[in-house]
C-alpha cells in the first residue's frame, strides 16, 4: 500500500495526515509501521506528541490482536504522553468496537460513507494593514486572484454574486477553455464562516470542470497582525474525496500541484495588497 511506504519515509512532512488515512482504511498490514512511527522523536518534534497520538488511535481503530497487544506496549512504555494515549484507547476498547475493522470480526453498524480528507498549508507574511490582508483575497476582483497556472484556467467573471461576502453567501464561478474544459460555469463558491480581521472558510463545489474526482474543496485564510503593518498569513486548502481508488493521486495532487498553485494565488493576493485594490463586496 503506498500510504504505508510513505509513512515510513522522511523526506516529506505529511506524517500526521498519513496516519489519518490510515487510521480512515484499518489496514492490518499498517501496526508495524504505526507503533515504530509513534517512537520516532525526529518525527514528532512537538511536547505534545500530535503524531503519536494519532498513530495510537489508527492502531485502536484496526483493532487486531497485533494492534492491542502494541497499544499494551504502549501503555507501558515509560513515555506519561504516550502511555496516557493508549491507556485510553485500552480503557474504551470495548465502547469502540464498532469502528474497529474487519480483522476484529466484530459485527459493524452501516453507516454513511465517509470523505477522505487531504489538506495542505503555506504561510507568509504580508507587509500591510491587517484589514487589507483579511478582505483583499475574498473581496477583490476574483479574476485579478485566480489568473491561471499550470493545468488551473483562470477565472473570467463571476454571476450571483450578491451576497459574496457574508456567511452562506455564494457566487458562481466562470472560467477560461482549456484542453480539458470547454469554458464556461465551472463551480459554486460558498462562505461558511467569517470572524472579522481573522478567519474565513469558503466552499468550492458543483463542479463544472473535471474533477479528478474529488468531491469538494474548502479554502481556508487566517490572518494575524504580529505588528503594525507586519500580517502572518495562513493559506489552507482540505480537499474531499470519496474514491479510494484515486485517493493516492489525490493526496499527491494536493501536495504538489494545488499547493504550487496556491502559492501563485497568494503572490496575486499579496499584490492586490500593495496595490490597494478595491473591493467589490461588502
């Protein structure tokens, strides 16, 4: 499994997310990897041991003879951070079988099924007001931000857009023609949340264009003003998916080709920064 090989490389710094989808597809052939991985200090460099922590529930919701007898380890291991986490899970074993996998032979409620999740982040730092930093990229002229890169068409204009801007507010999306779309509607923009000068999380979906299968995006932008005229910005994209047949594609595609193409859409909106740009909703 690809995910499993990943895990155990260190060139990248998807640690955490991997064992996320890992935990998602209860593959036995994954505890021996998620128990060394749970060890690794070089991996896991915060006190508060977030990998760990994660690779104690993957291991808790395979759920196989192996997999207890490593959260058993665990528990006495003579790390307290660790030692707490498996001791929790081993305390809960029984409320959780449920969401234990296969190997468990445990009977399992249907249930709906679930997306799985990839997300990546860039941050920067943005030399203007705080206001500025916060409104320019949902509020400017949108084909002024999503100019084009790589395989991505640029936006062209924007319908229905009138109550962009404010919360369950949406627009629909219009881009240029490319070899693989024909141009014209390509999505539906939602605002889900706005906390003024701080945070907002918008929804892309109803997709016009090919996909690659994905099922919805959700944007992400923070912003935090270190000092005057000094803004850290956070740019964050999680991407859904349902096809576990393309989840390994996925995953790749989001930490690199949409994350190339979110740096080239903070430089636009940095831009837009500097140039003061107007706004073209509330």
């Amino acid at each position: 499994m690809i995910l499993i090989r990943l895990f155990d490389e260190d060139w990248h710094y998807e640690h955490e997310n991997i064992a996320l989808s890992l935990q998602h597809y209860r593959n036995p052939l994954a505890v021996d990897i998620l128990y060394k991985n749970a060890f690794r200090e070089e991996l896991d460099i915060q006190d508060y041991k977030p990998l760990a922590r994660k690779c104690v529930w993957a291991l808790a919701d395979i759920g196989t003879d192996k997999a207890k007898a490593y959260i058993e380890r665990m528990a006495v291991c003579g790390d307290p951070i660790i030692e707490a986490f498996a001791q929790k899970r081993l305390n809960k074993w029984e409320l959780e079988l449920p969401r234990k996998g296969p190997g468990t032979r445990q009977p399992r409620p249907q249930k709906q099924e679930k997306s799985m999740q990839t997300t990546t982040e860039i941050s920067t730092i943005f030399h203007t007001t705080l206001e500025r930093a916060f409104k320019s990229p949902m509020l400017c002229d949108i084909t002024k931000v999503h100019t084009g890169y790589g395989i991505t068409p640029k936006v062209t204009h924007c319908t229905e857009d009138e109550t962009w801007g404010q919360v369950g507010g949406s627009r629909k999306v219009f881009m240029a023609k490319t070899p693989t779309f024909k141009g014209g509607e390509s999505s539906l923009d939602k605002v889900l949340e706005r906390k003024e000068n701080e945070y907002w999380k918008i929804e892309i979906s109803d997709f016009k264009t090919w996909s690659m299968g994905f099922e919805k995006f959700q944007g992400e932008w923070f912003t935090k003003e270190l000092e005057a005229g000094n803004i850290l910005v956070r740019y964050r994209y999680t991407m859904f998916s349902k096809s576990i047949l393309f989840y390994p594609l996925h995953w790749v595609f989001t930490k690199t080709v949409w994350r190339n193409y979110m740096k080239h859409v903070l430089e636009n909106i940095r831009k837009l920064t500097l140039e003061e740009a107007p706004y073209l909703n509330a």
